[in-house]
C-alpha cells in the first residue's frame, strides 16, 4: 500500500482491491477489525491503513461496543461512482451491441465458409 496521504477521493479508495475486498465483506455485515484481518493475507496493521482510507472518504463508519471498535459499510458515497459509470453507460451499450452483431456476422460467414469447403470435399 502506498504512503501517500489519503484523500477524500471515492474512486481513489475503491482503486485498491484489498479495500473493495473490505467494502464487499462489510456489505455481509457489521464486523471488528479483527475479523476483517483475519479474511485477508496481510497483517492487522494493513487492514486498519485500509479502513482509514475508507473510513475518510465515508465508506466505512465505526462504532464502539466495549473495548472493540465495529465497522459497516455506507454506500452512500458510491452514489458518486454510480452516476459516472451511468454516464458512459449508453456509449458500452452501443459498443458491446456493434461487438455482438460483429460477432454474429462472422459466425455466420464462419458457418456458411464451413458448409462451403464440406461440399468441396466432397465432390
């Protein structure tokens, strides 16, 4: 993980896939640190760097119970992701469309080349 300071950036903290990782986790339910690190090959210290990071942009909210600190998930500031994925949305469509008739054309031809030289063979 870099030592760059955290900033308040959404996109940023959900760049690194340890803490989507995190996010998906805590989107099951509230959990400690403790159980959090124990779902990931890196040390406790690392977790707790990662939920700083989220925790500052607001994607992650602490609560104490006893002497143990509980985190959950806000979605909210994904709300921010959500409309710029939204955006570009129409422009993948029509992409992913024009991929899709690409592809059903040339398996056409594909098939038909195919019956072609079946017919040549057999002549």
């Amino acid at each position: 993980m870099s030592r760059h300071p955290a900033t308040n950036d959404v996109f940023a903290a959900i760049a690194d896939p340890t803490r989507r990782a995190i996010l998906l986790r805590l989107g099951a339910g509230e959990q400690p640190v403790t159980a959090l690190a124990e779902q990931f090959e890196v040390t406790l210290s690392a977790i707790s760097q990662h939920i700083r990071v989220l925790r500052e942009v607001g994607l992650v909210v602490v609560r104490k119970e006893g002497r143990e600190r509980i985190y959950r998930l806000n979605a909210a500031p994904l709300q921010t992701v959500f409309a710029w994925v939204r955006f570009y949305e129409p422009f993948w469509n029509d992409r992913l469309n024009a991929l899709g008739d690409y592809l059903d054309r040339t398996a056409e031809y594909d098939a038909s080349h195919a019956e072609d030289e079946e017919r040549e063979e057999e002549r």
